[in-house]
C-alpha cells in the first residue's frame, strides 16, 4: 500500500533525532561549564558512573569548621557586612576603619545647644543669678594648686593664674619629665611672668601675641613668641596677603600647623574674644587636646560679634561654659578681680566684678 514505510527510513530518522540531542546536550554543557567558571559539573548518570570511590562524610563539628573559614573567605573577598540578624564571620573587613590606636575625629558642629532658660520670666535677673553662681561655685578639689599672678593690686585672695598639679591629671608628671606645653594666647600684655616661670619648670611655652616684632622668637631654651592671633576664623587668604604682619588663625589651624596635638595647658586673655574662640574650641572639638584651660572673662559688655538682648546674652555665656563641664572639665579654682570696675552688662548690678579668672581641669586627660 501506498502509505506504508519503505525498507531503512525509519531508521535513519532515529540516528538523526539521538544526533541532534546529543548536539543540543553537549551545547548545553559547554554553556554550564562557562557559567561555573570552567569548574568540572558533578557527574551525571548519562555519562557513567564515576570511577572514584565516594569520600567519606566528614564528622559534624569539622564540617561546620569547614563551611564557616569558606564563608569568612567569601565575606572579606566580596566586601559586604555581615546582615544585622546574624550570618557570615561577622568579623570586619580589612581597611574599613581607621588604624588602631587613632581617635576618629567628630565632625564639626554648627551651633551651640542652649541650656534651658533660668527661670519662666526669662529676666535677666534669673539668668545673671544662675550665672554668677555657676562661675562662683567649685566643682572639683584640687590639693595641689600653684597660683601666679598678673595683677597688680595687694589683695589677699589667691592669684589668677592657676593649674592643678595633682597626679591624678598628670600635668605635675609631664613637668617634672620635660614634656609640658603651655599655650598663651595674649593681646599685648607686657607681664610674662607665668608664663616665664612655666618654662622654668619645665613646660615648653608657646606664646602668641600679634605685637610682637618678628614672626617666631625663641626666648631661652623654651619659650617661643610667635606673631599670630588666635581667633574664632581663619583670616581670608587676600586680608592675610595685604596684611602679613597681622597673621590670624584658628586654634584648630595653628595645631596642624605647628604638628602639636596636645596642649598640656591653654592660658586665653583675649580682651573679651574669648566668648568666640571658646564656642569654636567646642564647635570644632578641641577641648579634648587640651588638659587644662584658664581663661581670663569680661562681663561689662557682650563680647565681640556676640549680640542679643541681654537675658540671651548671659545664656549664651551660661551655655559655653555647661559645654565644657558636658566635655568633662571641673572649675576646681575662680578668680574675682576685684581691682576692675565692678559692671555686668555696662550696669553696675548683682555685686559683680567685669573680670573674673576660672581654671578647668580635663579630668579625663592622661
């Protein structure tokens, strides 16, 4: 009959189709090989049995070993963390964070956080209160005070100038090894005689005055002039280009300038600047390269570029001081200079002088 299959065709069809599969099995594998990065595929039963004997299954806790050291490998190549709920070695990868031993640095701040006002009425009362007793009170005993003086008046009470020189904050220690830094940041005075008697006993005393005549002097062994204003900004490179003599930097600025990063002791009578550059030592975190500060305060007059009525102007002031304390400095000695005139504000009120000298501890240094 007509439809009926000649002798050999059905045959041949079959060699065809088991050609074309074995082609399309083979394009396949070509394509898994490069996909494994031409690793070897697990053997499969279409091409025979595998000719190695099985290995044995390794115990439990070797097992674990094993896949852990291989996800650890895996984690520190590809980069990424370990996921908040568990998983991977949870270790971190190298050269994420700084080298060990290297403080990381906080970034700058831009304001100084106000403490609460004094009281509901928010008078300038309240605020000078709080004020004048913050600055009047004691916060932590020093046994060992030495005291030297710039005034010029006979008065009893204990001199300005003061440091602690207990052990427990070390500054006795590095005077007594030679390894002492006092910064003085001054505008004009002529009495040196703290600072001079510092570098007697051993400190290395870095004086900044913009009066003086050349740009660094070095007095005796280890006292140096220099002729910079600390202030609150850097001065605008063309000011600086037209006015070379009148050099003017940050605190901040003059440290990475000069490669010093401790400040055995800061000593500021800035002629009531010092309510700026003590907000950019907290705004630009300073404070804790320094170990201990004494800072000469005028009260007769806001300060410069400080503004405000005058409630707000006296918690502002009250607010710079709680930062230190926040930061960790103690007010262990308060200095009333009772040879000024005895203004607050321009007004002769609240039994207060227009000049008080305090002295902090860090209490944290080392």
């Amino acid at each position: 009959m007509a439809w009926e299959r000649l002798p050999g065709r059905g045959c041949g069809a079959l060699h065809r189709c088991l050609l074309g599969a074995a082609l399309l099995l083979g394009l396949r594998l070509c394509t898994e090989l490069r996909r494994a990065g031409a690793q070897p595929p697990a053997r499969s039963g279409l091409l025979g049995p595998d000719p190695r004997p099985p290995e044995p299954p390794l115990p439990p806790a070797l097992a674990q070993r094993r896949g852990a050291s291989r996800r650890q490998v895996t984690y520190v190549r590809s980069g990424r963390r370990a996921p908040p709920g568990g998983g991977g070695s949870g270790t971190q990868e190298p050269g994420c964070c700084p080298p060990r031993g290297l403080p990381r640095r906080k970034g700058p701040r831009w304001h100084i956080d106000l403490q609460p006002w004094a009281g509901p009425a928010r008078s300038l009362d309240e605020e000078a209160l709080r004020f004048l007793r913050y600055i009047s009170t004691i916060q932590i005993a020093c046994d060992h005070v030495s005291t030297d003086s710039l005034a010029t008046d006979s008065s009893p009470s204990k001199k300005p100038w003061s440091v602690c020189l207990d052990d427990r904050f070390g500054l006795g220690h590095q005077i007594r090894n030679k390894q002492c830094r006092l910064y003085s940041l001054g505008l004009g005075s002529d009495d040196t005689h703290f600072e001079v008697s510092m570098a007697n006993d051993g400190c290395e005393v870095h004086r900044f005055d913009p009066t003086v005549k050349s740009a660094h002097i070095l007095e005796g062994e280890r006292f140096w002039y220099h002729r910079l204003s600390v202030d609150w900004r850097d001065s605008h490179p063309a000011v600086a280009a037209q006015k070379p003599y009148r050099n003017t930097r940050k605190l901040r600025t003059i440290l990475n300038e000069f490669g010093h990063h401790k400040i055995d002791v800061l000593k500021a009578d800035l002629e009531s600047a010092e309510w700026k550059v003590l907000e950019n030592l907290i705004l630009e975190d300073v404070l804790e390269q320094i170990g201990q500060l004494i800072f000469e305060i005028h009260l007769h007059w806001p300060g410069f570029e400080v503004s405000g009525s005058d409630s707000t102007v006296v918690r502002f002031w009250y607010s710079l001081l709680k930062e230190l304390e926040l930061q960790d400095f103690r007010l262990f000695h308060s200095y009333k200079d009772l040879s000024k005139p005895q203004l607050f504000l321009k007004k002769d009120i609240f039994n207060a002088s227009s000049c008080y000298t305090l002295s902090w501890v860090n209490t944290r240094w080392k």
